[in-house]
C-alpha cells in the first residue's frame, strides 16, 4: 500500500470510528449503566435508566449521536516511532474529524477564541486536540477518541495544595467539586482524579483518568483504596441518574498520578456524564485496525 493510500485507509477509518463514538456508549459504560439501574430501588431512577437505554437503541436505529452536544474531538495518541504516518497524524485526525462532522453528523463545536465565530467545522486553532504518547521502537498507534462536552469535563477544575493539607485536602476538593459544579454533568458520573505536582499535570492526568476503563484501579493500593473511598462517598450524597436522586452517583472514580515537588500536591477533577462517549482503536503498520472499547463493531 502506497503512503497516500494509508493516509487515505487511516482518515476513512478514523472518521467512521468518530461518528461511532458519537453513536454508541463503549462496553463497561453500557454495562455498568445496566449494572446501576439493577441496582437501584426507586422508581424514577430505574425510568430514567430505561431512558438512557431507549436513547441508546434509538440513537444506533436512527444512525444519529446520542447526545446533541457532540462535544470537542480531543485524541489520546500512543504513537511507536516506528509507526509509518506519525508525521501525517495530526492531519490525518483534523481530516477525520471535519469528514466526520458532515457525515455523521457533529454539532460545530469550534468557536475561535476572542474573533468569536465558529468555525462550522469542529476544526479550528488547536482544535481536534491532540495529546501525545511516544513509544520508542514500536510500529503501532494507539487512539483514544473522546467527545468532551460542554456540560462535563470541559467545565474541570484544578489546584495545587500545600503539602500540610495532605490527601484529606485532596477528599476534600474532590467532594467540594462533586457538590457544586458536579451536576452540571449528567449522573451517573464517571471523575477523573489527577494527583501531581502543579496544575497543569494535575489536569491533564484528571483526564487522562476518564480514558480508563471502569472498573479498573490505580496500580498503587494506597492509591486504589483513596479510589473506592471517593466512590463510597460520593455515592453517599445520593445524586442518582441525571441528578434526580437515587443510590448512586457515579460509575467509579479513577485516580492517575505521577511523584510531586515536596511542597505542593497538585489536584484536579474531571468527570464523564453517563453519555461517556470515548472509544479505543488500535492501528498496525499496515493500517489494520482493532477496536479494543466496541465488541462486534465493523466500521
């Protein structure tokens, strides 16, 4: 296969596979979704499941998005140094995402900062976003595609917190953002933790946390308990499906963190709405690809 004719496999791949995440929630959200809903006693949470799951149905029936705020595209990219179209990935991704607006169809979501207008095609300075992951020796690339939307982990928040605070500060500011800006996001919410060591690492590792999959644990116990004691206890404030009340408030929390400054502890949260549109596609050399977060998926 000739170079253009990998660019052109991998743009058509990439733009059908943006349209299906707009379309279809991944596996472990479905699941947990049908798991909470099981779970739950009240009657207008179980209608409200009902309903997420009817807007699921409908949303592949109807090959539409299911949810009209199709979000910002932002892709997490583990590229290996050996993969043939690294150079060309960026605009591989930004001609993905623009095909993909007019196929499938994406709200236009890219307005330029400050000349405030939209672009009318999800592309615009800095946007798709990309975040990069290289992988020395390696001829593979890894994607995350995510929507991120208006209503959840764009609105994030971040601080850095002076050492005597501790980990209690960081319960702390979880819980504080989980019982004020919390709801702008549809529950059950899926919250990104970022534990660093300034702001900016704190925020990119809270977002990083949503890529996960749920149900997954930091490899650090200490970390992993801190996990399911920020889910206990959010859970406890008794939010329920879009916030209406009920048993559960969240799909789990994912903590990522990376060694700190020993003065500072850098903290940040992001969380997912239940309408967590993110999906995991995996390219070979040859531009064949796996879809890891979709079973039985052909694009």
């Amino acid at each position: 296969m000739s170079n253009q004719a990998q660019i052109d496999s991998m743009t058509d791949t990439m733009s059908a596979f943006v349209a299906l995440v707009g379309k279809k929630l991944p596996d472990d959200v479905e699941a947990k979704l049908a798991e909470l809903r099981a779970k739950e006693t009240s009657r207008l949470a179980t209608t409200i499941y009902d309903t997420m799951a009817e807007n699921q149905a409908l949303a592949m029936k109807l090959n539409r998005p299911c949810c009209q705020d199709t979000g910002v595209l932002q892709f997490w990219i583990k590229c290996g140094t050996q993969f043939p179209l690294m150079a060309q990935l960026e605009q591989i991704l930004t001609d993905a995402v623009l095909r993909a607006t007019v196929n499938a169809p994406l709200r236009h979501n890219s307005v330029e900062t400050f000349d405030e207008y939209n672009t009318g095609k999800n592309i615009g300075k800095g946007t798709p976003t990309l975040f990069w992951d290289i992988v020395p020796d390696s001829d593979q690339c890894e994607i995350y595609t995510y929507m991120a939307g208006g209503g959840c982990t764009l609105p994030g928040k971040a601080m850095v917190l002076m050492p005597g605070a501790g980990y209690e500060g960081v319960t702390q500011f979880v819980l504080d953002v989980m019982t004020s800006y919390g709801l702008n996001a549809c529950p059950p919410l899926l919250v990104g933790v970022g534990v660093a060591t300034s702001v900016e690492t704190a925020a990119l590792l809270s977002k990083k946390a949503l890529m996960r999959p749920i149900g997954s644990h930091n490899s650090n116990e200490r970390a992993a308990k801190m996990e399911q004691l920020l889910e206990d206890g959010i859970n406890s404030i008794g939010l329920g499906p879009q916030g209406m009340s009920g048993a559960f408030s969240v799909m789990g929390v994912n903590i990522e963190n990376t060694a700190r400054h020993p003065s500072t502890i850098g903290v940040a949260v992001n969380v997912g709405c239940w309408s967590h549109r993110r999906g995991h596609i995996i390219f070979d050399k040859d531009m064949n690809y796996t879809i890891t977060t979709h079973a039985e998926v052909q694009l």
